[in-house]
C-alpha cells in the first residue's frame, strides 16, 4: 500500500513539473499564442492513447490464442486507460481548434476516425456488461478489441495519407517538420510523463480485475460445491 503510495505522489509531482513546463518553460509559439500551450497535453494524450490500445491489442490477441483470464484481465485494463486518454484528447482537441480554426469541430480524416475509434472502444467496454459468462465474454470482447484495433493505425496515419484540417505532423514527420528545441523537450518530458501515468494505471486496474477474476472464481467453486 505505501509503495502505490509513493509512486502516485511520484506521478503527481512528475505531472506538477510538466504543467508548469507547459506553462513557463516552453515559448509562446508566435502565430497560435497561449492557447498552443495545450498541444502538450493533447498531442501526447493521443499518442498514449494509441499506446494503451495497442497494450489492449495485446491483451486481446495473447487471450485468443492461450485463453488465460490475465490476458482479458490486461486488455480491459488498457482499454479503460486508452479510453481516459482518448476522452482527454476529444475535449482538448476543440478547445484548441475553436481560438485557431474559428471551428469547434470538422468531420475530418483525423478527428472521424478518432471519434470512430472512441465509439469502437466505448462499445468494447459496454460489451462487456453485456455478457455475465465470464469466458465468453472474454473470448467475444477479446475478438471485437483485435477488430476494433484496425481504426488505430487509420488514425495514426490519417494526417500522412490524406489531406485534412488537421496540422499535418510536427512529430516524427516529414522534412520541415519538427519542434522548436525547448518545445521538443517539453513535449518529450510530457509524453514521458504519461507514459508513466498510463503504466501505473494499467497496473493498478490490472490488479482490481485480477481480484475480481479470483472473487468469481470462488464464487463458482461454491456453486459447484
């Protein structure tokens, strides 16, 4: 208990730096203004955001083929993450785009195919509800979470392949792309940050499905009994 402790304050105080980093450290890019400020958060949330659905992939793949609940038990897990940092993506996306675009929202390639993939994940969980057996509801939303992975690389890709209003990527893109130096660490230190955030909640809701796993399976141990 002490050590989840410690290492939520850690994840606080990591998350303290990287706000005020955000806010103070970083320059104010010279068309946007102050509210590029929220590119740090939103950028990195998305990126973690695939992340987390592909540790769901994972999840979901490994359980198909071994059929062993710790697998489900992860996939869920890092589907509930994903979704956190998919939501925060969503409802910061706008926020930026209205002071920039004059816009709120554009049925874009890049902003479809993310609230695509939010509904797909959305349902992933709502399935779950829907099916008491605890096998087989593994074994079904472990084969919607490998179908309704295809839209991660969709939306990963969507600003490289087409044209959308969307910027087209400062991060790992093409030549002319790039940071201004000091924006490129703050933004690293903020994915690094997230990263962190995303393995410990994933661990910590790891452990909660493992131990509803194992209420269950005494459960029905003494029903049988």
């Amino acid at each position: 208990m002490k050590k989840r402790i410690l290492i939520a304050a850690v994840v606080v105080i990591l998350m303290s730096f990287a706000a005020y980093a955000a806010l103070f450290v970083a320059p104010t890019e010279s068309k946007m203004g102050t509210i590029q400020r929220i590119f740090y958060l939103h950028a990195p949330s998305g990126m973690v955001a695939l992340l987390s659905f592909f540790v769901c992939f994972v999840g979901n793949l490994a359980y198909v083929f071994t059929r062993k609940p710790k697998w489900d038990w992860l996939g869920v897990s890092a589907a509930e993450v994903g979704m956190a940092f998919c939501t925060v993506l969503i409802l910061t996306g706008p926020i930026w785009a209205h002071p920039v675009w004059g816009i709120w929202w554009t049925w874009d390639a890049r902003l479809t195919l993310t609230f695509v993939l939010w509904l797909l994940y959305t349902s992933y969980l709502l399935l779950r509800t829907l099916v008491e057996d605890p096998d087989r509801r593994a074994l079904i939303s472990a084969i919607y979470g490998i179908f309704a992975f295809l839209d991660v690389p969709l939306v990963y890709g969507s600003i490289r392949w087409w044209r959308t209003q969307h910027p087209q990527p400062v991060i790992m893109g093409g030549s002319g792309s790039g940071l201004e130096p000091t924006m490129a660490r703050v933004f690293w230190f903020w994915f690094l940050n997230l990263v962190i955030l995303m393995i410990f909640l994933i661990h910590e809701r790891y452990a909660l499905e493992a131990m509803r796993g194992e209420v269950q399976s005494i459960e029905r141990e003494a029903e049988a009994a």
